[in-house]
C-alpha cells in the first residue's frame, strides 16, 4: 500500500528556511520572539502563538558549537539528556526527553518521521546525522502523538534542512582537526538553477582514531583506540510548478563505520557499519487561506557487526506518507486535517516464519484557536488502526493564555502511544503478536515571563508522564505487556539578551521517575528507575561579541549523582546498581571573522577541566579536547 503511497507528492516545502552563510553577526538586542515554527502544530506560528513549550536552536547556534555533533548539542538544552554524547565516537548516543526512554522520541527530518524497525525499541541512531545540512532545529516537548504517530509519547526532534537561496550559485566549507586526531570537512553549495528552481547539495567527511569505548579498569594501557568514519551526502530540489504548488524532492545518506568494545570494562577488536538511505519527495500547495501538505520518504538501515566469534547482519525498510491540509476559517480559528500512512518491514523472515512488516493507518484532525482575547487553544484527535493489535486513539489539548505582551500561561492534557516493534511482535526471542501498544498520559502547567522590553525571558513548566502497558521481556512467556511508568519533573529557564554584544542563559531540571511492575504473586512493587537520568541538573551559557570579528562563549553543565546497571560478567552477568557521581561539564568556544574573505577561524575545547567523568558505567568519556578549523563561504 505504501509504495503506491509513495507516488503521492505533497509535503511541507515551507518546513525550510533559505540560508547564506555569513560572518559571525553581533547579537541582537532583543529575543527573537517572530521565529516560525512547524513542528509543533504543523501550521506555520510564530514561537510566541504556539501553546507547547519550544526549543529553537537555529543555523548561528549550530555554528558557534564548534566540533560539536548533534547528540552534544541537543545534550546542552533543558530537558534533554543524550547519554554516552562524551563517549568514544564509536558508542550509540541515546536520547532522553524529559526523562522518557529513549525510544519515546520521535527523531523528524524537515517534517517527515525517519526509523530503523530492526533497532532495539526502533531506536535511531543519531551518529547518523551531521550537522552540516541543518538549518534548523525544533524540539517540541510532551505527547505529539496525536500529530505524529507512534513513538512521540515524550516528544519530536525536527531537523529543517537548508535550501537554496535566490542567487544563481553560493556556498560554504568547514574543515577542522583536532584532539584524538579527528579531522572534518564539509562542503555545501546551493542556489536557483532557474527562476523557479531551487536547490541545496551537501556532502560531509568525518572520521577519529577515538579512545577506548570501555573503561581500563587496571590501567594497563592495553585498550585499544576505538575511532569511526562518517560519510553522509544530503541533496534537495525546490521546484515552483506554479505560483501556488512546489514540489520537493531530496535525498539523503549515510555511512558510518568503526570499532566498539565488548562491554563495560571489557576491551575488544570488534567492527561495525551502518548505513541510511533516505529517499522522499515532498510538496505544498496554497490558495489564500488554504494550504495542502503531503510527503512520501522511504528509510532503509543497515547495520552488521563483527566480532572475532560472528557477523551480525540487520536491514529493516520504513515507509511513510502523510497528506493533510490546513483552512483558516477566520484569523482566529484554524482547521487541519489529514491521513498518515506507514509501513514497517524487516526482510526475509525468521525460519520461513514469513516477513515482519506492520502497517499503521490513521487520520487526524485538530482545531486551533488562535488569540481570542489573549486565550489560544490547540484540540486534537488521531484514530490509529495497526495491522495486528487493531485499532486505538489519541487526544490533545493544549491551551494557552496571554495575560498581556510579558506574561503567559500554558498547559496540556495529551495522550500518545508507541506501537509494539517488529522485534517484539515477530522476533527470534519471545515474540508475541498479541501485544497492545504502550499508551501514556502527559499534562504540563508552566508560565513565561518578557521582560527588559523582551530582551529576558524567564519560563517554568511542570509536568507529569504515566505509560501503562509497558512491554517487557520476561524468560516467560517472552514479551508482555504488564509494567507502568510515572515520571515528573520541572523545568526552569531564563534567556537574556544583555546588550547587541552579550547574551547569557540558563537553566536548572529536577527529575523523578519510578516503575511499577508485578510480582510471579501478583503484587506491585515500584522502585525508582530513571538510570542514567539525574535528579537534579542545570546548565549555563555566555557569549560575547569582544570586537566586531571576535566572538566567544562558554557554557557548561551540572549532573548530579546518578544510578546505572552493571551486568557483571563475573558473577554470571547478574544485575548490580551502582552509583555514578554528579560532575561539571565547561566547553569554550571562539571565533574571529575575516569579513573580506568571508571566511572565520573557530577554536573549541570540550570539558576544559579536564573533569573524569561517567556516563555510562564502565565506559570512557572524552577528557580535554581541542579543536580547530576554518570557515569560508562564497
């Protein structure tokens, strides 16, 4: 069905913003509250009309993050965890929003979700995604299940992609090198190939002889460097058919390959690889008050993984389409519907079992109201009907309130769901296809405050999650759906624009989680289970426009005492708690422009104390690394 789908050829082309690169620009004196934002309503709003909380981190902060990679820089804002982000470049980076397991969030490219069935949770690897190809990025927090689907139950990441600009031709290159001998260089160049063609071609180079993943519990030395290689390329064209209708089309891969450990403590010569192939079209039709959107994109990972024992080999397809349209009835009510279609597929079969493949259907609808006497309001319903557990639903409803230009209130109740995986339905390991999906309740109540004539903004948010028929692994039957998670937390922030030359910024996260399970006797037991997810954490940033061509910014981070499980080989691989200590995170970024050659020199350094540090038990994290490079456009 979805390869018919896929003939369908329209999707958001307004998800992208033209970009030209520049020199460094000064900061500007007031926060940029006119910012639009897709994500979280897919209809084009300013941040400041949307009713969810928002995270923006557009093209200037991409850039002045250095060597930085994605799961670091997502790792820098409130809320967002990316475990592992300082570990060897070899090791998975795993992402917790607001304290949700990893796999509760949704990963979008410009729109359009991206998936690896065949992963564990279908989690996808964020190691597959550079940075250079980014616009901009919009984290959108709470349930979006009712907008997107599955997997959304703690939120969306939407990485906008860079499109082409009105010149003929312009572009832009980095390169950089750096401790533990890490080189990368990328290349872009984009433009109008006509008057009513767009385009944008990205390529990027990376690689590192990295450090030992595991910890050398003895310090001998005898570890062996653990280094990877990333080769991605990322292409799109914007093609006006007409003044109203464009077309979109575009492509993007990945290749990343090095070596890992056996585990925690454990050193080892082992091999891996994985790949992306990512395909799609996308489009946008507009008439006056109405705007249709659609898409098709296609996904294929491959994954293998040699060990001196075996070769594992695993490759799943994903395919989605989505189609839905959006009428302003009057300035103040908005109207959208649409219809999602997605298809899930492992090839091949286990033990001529037949394929593994699943197929959502759902259509979707949501009311907006917008500044109705300062009061706005998103309501929302999606029906999901799944090819083996039949059929459930989800709901949103996400007011807000402006009190008057400084002061705002916001809320939601939403539901989500992560339908089961192939791997659980199908698997080789206690699958069972009589599995529900795991549905969860969110709700959130938080506060912003502008004030110094918008130049500072101070905002609190409070929320509570609940997930029940979590599914498990158990030696008996297999997986079930049996365990309920309930987590809470808040969120404070506040973001300053001191002058056109400094800004500064902070924030500060309290997280508490437990998980009820049942015993063989049927009785509950709950205990905190929020491995790896601090209690207490908080960050800081400052930057400094010193001159008209020197920038800097330092920004660090705080994580308090944590817990982990260690499955120790030793003792039959039985589970122990232990504890990972709280520490300090610095970084420091700089850079100077060269304005008559449209070219800029960068220098970083992450953790520049040096701090020794755990994310995950029995691994390395990086100590301090220096990195530096050069800018140019054209």
């Amino acid at each position: 069905m979805l390869t018919l789908a896929g003939l369908i050829l329209f999707s958001p082309a307004i998800y992208s913003q033209p970009s030209q690169p520049t020199p460094e620009p000064e900061v500007t004196d007031s926060l940029q509250l006119d910012r639009i934002v897709i994500t979280a309503s897919k209809i084009p709003l300013s941040q400041r009309e949307t009713t969810k909380p928002v995270i923006i981190i557009d093209r200037q902060e991409i850039e002045r993050s250095g060597s930085r990679d994605l799961s670091q820089i997502l790792n820098n804002q409130s809320g967002i965890r990316v475990n592992d982000s300082y570990g060897a470049p070899s090791n998975g980076r795993i992402l917790y929003l607001q304290g949700a397991a990893a796999a509760n969030t949704l990963i979008l490219l410009d729109g359009l979700p991206i998936s690896d069935p065949s992963g564990v949770g279908g989690l996808f690897d964020l190691r597959l995604l550079p940075t250079n190809n980014i616009e901009q990025i919009e984290v959108i927090k709470g349930s979006q299940s009712t907008l997107y689907g599955t997997d959304a139950i703690a939120g969306v990441v939407n990485l906008i992609t860079r499109e082409g600009g009105p010149e003929p031709i312009s572009g832009s290159a980095r390169l950089s090198y750096g401790a533990y001998n890490t080189f990368n260089g990328s290349v872009g160049v984009q433009g109008s190939a006509l008057p009513s063609l767009r385009y944008s071609l990205h390529y990027n180079r990376e690689s590192s002889d990295g450090f030992s993943a595991a910890e050398d519990p003895n310090g001998t030395g005898d570890f062996e460097a653990d280094g990877y290689e990333l080769d991605s390329f990322y292409g799109r064209f914007d093609w006006d058919l007409t003044s109203n209708l464009t077309i979109s089309p575009f492509l993007n891969y990945s290749n990343n390959e090095g070596e890992y450990d056996d585990g925690a403590f454990m050193d080892a010569d082992n091999r891996y690889e994985l790949r992306m192939f990512n395909p799609g079209v996308q489009a946008v039709y507009s008439d006056g008050p109405l705007r249709v959107n659609g898409g098709y994109n296609f996904t294929r990972t491959n994954r293998s993984f040699l060990t001196e024992f075996s070769e594992n080999e695993f490759e799943a397809d994903f395919h989605n389409a989505d189609l839905f349209a959006n009428y302003e009835i009057t300035p103040n009510l908005l109207v959208l519907g649409g219809v999602n279609a997605q298809d899930f597929s492992i090839p091949g079969g286990i033990d001529d079992a037949g394929s593994r493949d699943a197929q959502i259907l759902s259509p979707y609808a949501t009311l907006y109201l917008r500044n109705l006497n300062g009061f706005s309001a998103e309501i929302g319903y999606r029906l999901n009907s799944h090819s083996e557990y039949g059929t459930n639903a989800t709901y949103s409803f996400a007011p807000s309130f402006d009190v008057n230009e400084n002061l705002r209130f916001f809320g939601s109740i939403t539901t989500g769901f992560k339908a089961p995986t192939l791997d659980e339905l199908f698997g080789p390991f206690g699958p069972n296809p009589d599995l529900d999906p795991q549905r969860s309740l969110y709700m959130n109540f938080g506060t912003e405050l502008y004030l110094l004539a918008n130049s500072l903004k101070l905002s609190a948010n409070f929320f509570t999650r609940d997930i029940d028929d979590l599914i498990v692994f158990t030696f008996d039957p297999g997986y079930i759906n049996r365990d309920r998670q309930e987590d809470y937390g808040v969120e404070l922030s506040a973001d300053w624009i001191v002058s056109n030359r400094l800004s500064l910024g902070g924030w500060y996260n309290y997280l508490e989680g437990e998980i009820t399970t049942l015993d063989d006797a049927g009785e509950e037991t709950s205990f905190n289970n929020l491995i790896r997810r601090p209690t207490h954490s908080f960050g800081m940033r400052a930057g400094v426009q010193i001159t008209d061509r020197l920038y800097a910014a330092v920004d660090g981070e705080f994580n308090g005492e944590r817990t982990d499980l260690f499955f120790d080989p030793a003792n039959n691989f039985a589970q122990e708690e232990v504890a990972l200590d709280r520490y300090t995170l610095v970084n420091l970024y700089a850079s100077y422009s060269i304005p008559a050659y449209n070219l800029s020199l960068f220098a970083d350094v992450k953790n520049l104390f040096n701090s020794d540090f755990t994310e995950v038990y029995g691994f390395n994290t990086t100590g301090i690394a220096l990195n530096g490079g050069v800018r140019f456009s054209f």
